[in-house]
C-alpha cells in the first residue's frame, strides 16, 4: 500500500509541476512496475498496453466520436440552435441565458466535450447576450455551465474512456446520462431565474417571437434531433421497429455519428477540402493525445495493483468498520478537492484505477459510479480556483475578468450539488434507462 501511496503522491508532484499526465502516469507507473517486478518486466508490461492499444477495435469509439462532434461543429449547428432556443425563449427575462443553456445541450449531445462546447457557444451567445444589457456574469455563467452538459448528456467522450477503463459498458453508460444530462438543464435554468429575480438588471427580456418565425427556426436543428436519434436510438434498440431494424454496438454508433454528421455538412455546402483535411487533422491529434493518457493511466492502473492499493484499502475500510456509504462521501470529498486543481480528465483517469476497485467491491453499481464521477467532474469544471471551461471562456471573452465569470457561476455549481446529491440519494436516476435495455 505504501509504495501505491508515494506513487499517487508522485503523479499529483509530477503534474503540479506541469508535467503532462500522460507522461507523469506512465513514468511513475513504469518506474513503479519495476520496483514491485523487474526492469525486464516493466518494459514487456508497457510495451504490450501499447501495442495492444493500438490494435484494440473497441477503442476505435473515440476518434469516431471526435470526428462527428468536428463535424458537427464545421457545419455550423450551433448557431442553429441557438437560434431556435431564442426564438422560444428569448422573451423570458433572463431568456437568452436559458436559451444559450438548452442550445448547449443540444450541442453536447452531438459534439461530446465539454470544453467545445464552450468554446462554441461563447462565439455564439455571448455577442447576442450583451446585445441585450445582459450581465457579464450571468453571460459568461452560463455559457460555462451550459459547457459542462457535454461530458454527460451522450455521446460524451469522457463516458467512453470511463467505460474503456473500467470494462463497463459504453452504451448503458450513454442511456444512463440521458436523465442527469436533462436535470442537470432544469436545475441550471432554475440557476438563471434566481440570479435574474434577484438582480432584474442582470437579464432583461429579449423580443418576443412570432410563431411563424419560431416554426421556421426549427427546421435548423432536424440534424441534430436525427443524430441524436440515430446515435442513441440505434445503441438503445429504439429503431429495431419495423421497417426499420438498427442496433449498434458502440463503435457502430459512432461510425454512424461520423458519417450522419460528414453528409449533413456536405449536404449544407459547409465543408470543403481545406475543412475536410483540417477536421481529420485534429480529429488525429485529439485522439493520439487521450490514447497517450490512457496508455499513461494504463501503466499507472497495473503498478496501482500490483502495489496492492485498491486491496489494502478495502482492508482498511474493513478494519475501521466504516459504512459504504461513509467511502463514498470521502471519495466525493477528494474529487471535489482534486476538481479544485486538476482539469476533469486527469482527475478521471488518475482516481478511477485507484477508487473502482474499492467502490464496486462495496456494492456499488458502476454504471452508476460513472455517472456520479462524472457529475463531479463537471462540478470541477466551473469551481474556482481551476474551473477549465471558466478558463476557456476567458480565453474567448478576453475583456471579462475571471472573478467577473467566477461569481457568476456560483448559484449554477451550487445547483449541481443539489444534483449530486439527488443521484446519491435515488440511483434509479441514472440507473432505470439501463435497467431497461
């Protein structure tokens, strides 16, 4: 146990000095292999994860899924989005932020990262937002916590590299975020309508709509509804009815997503050679840098369990007599402390060869650990003093002060505490979609 503590601690040493993950996982995972074994058999173990990596077809889900969010976002649906969600919300006082919250869950459902999403939709409804005497806080509070929905309402990249290290599957993992992505929605409009009732200023109504206007603004999102639709219907069996029989495995429905998402944006004349190569030219660099990551937390996960860490500390939960419930509370007190430093993908994959172990040998159901990781994780992303979609943001909106978009965010993180710990207290949220599959 104690050469996996001073590993553990070394990772966190190694990446506080601004090593890269990947690299401080896999140095610190190799040099610890070799300690527990031999030099010989920490290069054998990390030369078969590799090649093993490389060849393993179900990890082919992740540049697929990168590949249609690029896509996706090439054909320019979230202004789409946007627009329809405005067009039905904007006259509400503080409408436009309700409205920038709904697009980015329709954009989360198609792009799969948090961090795009912000991106996107900081280019999209911030201009409109001030427009309309909207706050800088509330703008911007929004825009990042409408960002965090893309690591959980499917397809969620983050989703998938939990399922891939911890053999859970993908596409029950996908229907189990569909409920929390929703609430998480609800409870961030309601985050809206407390900032506004409390300062009228911050969000004044917008122009009201005509219905004919509204009905015309949602003709522009059909594609996202269609590969939505496709993605998770074909995953859940939803379009196993006749005429029509689709049901996909995983990477299936990711390969589906890429090319659904290729034809709409060639169909609406947005891509072009240039697009084409830049798109698949970033789709490869994304996907080698998480495959580096998770060949890193690979290394990391076998010198863990050699070291015999996740084994000593259920040892020890025995010894103390404490309760699954109490593990539980203290692994989602680290998260939240870790969340405070680490961007969400460190975090995920440094903890979760650690705490899976323990926490499914406790009773737990991993599927619903997942989500719950996963909701913390977006926690992380907009709780200061590293809130990375905060970050993101700030490097779109440069003339908003980082307190400015700190402050405002604080009503929306308290909401997804409240959703936290709803999870915690009924798991049938995240658990009665796949119960159903």
């Amino acid at each position: 146990m104690t050469e996996g503590l001073i590993g553990f601690a070394a990772v966190l040493a190694l990446v506080l000095i601004r090593v890269p993950i990947a690299f401080a996982m896999g140095l610190v995972g190799m040099v610890g292999y070799m300690i527990e074994t031999s030099f010989r058999g920490a290069v054998s173990m990390g030369a078969r994860l590799i090649i093993d990596t490389a060849q393993d077809y179900g990890l082919s889900v992740v540049p697929l899924f990168i590949l249609m969010g690029l896509f996706v976002n090439k054909g320019g649906i979230s202004r789409e989005l946007y627009a329809a969600s405005n067009a039905f919300l904007g006259h509400l006082r503080g409408g436009l932020a309700i409205a920038t919250i709904v697009a980015c869950g329709g954009f989360a459902a198609i792009s799969g990262s948090s961090l795009a999403t912000a991106a996107t939709m900081s280019k999209v409804a911030m201009p409109e937002m001030r427009r309309y005497g909207y706050s800088d806080s509330l703008a911007t509070a929004a825009i990042a916590s409408g960002g965090t929905l893309g690591i959980l309402i499917p397809p969620s990249v983050i989703l998938v590299i939990y399922g891939l290290l911890t053999e859970t599957s993908i596409g029950k993992l996908f229907v189990a975020g569909i409920i929390p992505g929703f609430l998480g929605i609800l409870f961030y409009i309601f985050a809206v309508q407390l900032t506004v009732r409390r300062n009228p200023a911050a969000g004044p109504a917008g122009e009201r709509t005509a219905w004919p206007q509204r009905l015309a603004a949602l003709r522009g999102v059909w594609a996202v509804l269609l590969l939505f639709a496709l993605v998770i219907g074909g995953l859940y069996g939803a379009l196993d009815i006749w005429p029509i029989y689709l049901s996909f495995s995983p990477t299936e429905a990711a390969g589906m997503g890429a090319a659904g998402a290729f034809l709409i944006t060639l169909f609406r004349r947005r891509l072009t050679w240039s697009g084409t190569a830049e798109v698949l030219g970033e789709t490869a660099i994304t996907t080698a840098s998480l495959f580096s990551v998770l060949i890193g937390a690979w290394i990391f996960s076998n010198f863990v369990n050699i070291a015999g860490l996740p084994e000593a500390l259920l040892a020890m939960v025995s010894e103390n007599d404490l309760s699954p419930w109490t593990v539980m509370f203290i692994i989602l007190g680290i998260y939240i402390a870790l969340g405070c430093v680490f961007e969400s993908l460190s975090m995920l994959l440094l903890t979760v060869p650690i705490f899976f172990p323990l926490v499914t040998s406790l009773g737990f159901d991993p599927i619903w650990f997942g989500i719950v990781v996963v909701v913390v994780t977006e926690i992380s992303l907009i709780t200061p003093p590293v809130g990375l979609n905060v970050f993101i943001l700030k490097g779109v909106v440069k003339d908003v002060s980082t307190a400015t978009i700190f402050r405002g965010v604080t009503p929306f993180w308290l909401m997804d505490i409240v959703r936290l710990a709803l999870l915690l207290a009924i798991p049938a949220l995240a658990l009665f979609l796949p119960g159903r599959m």
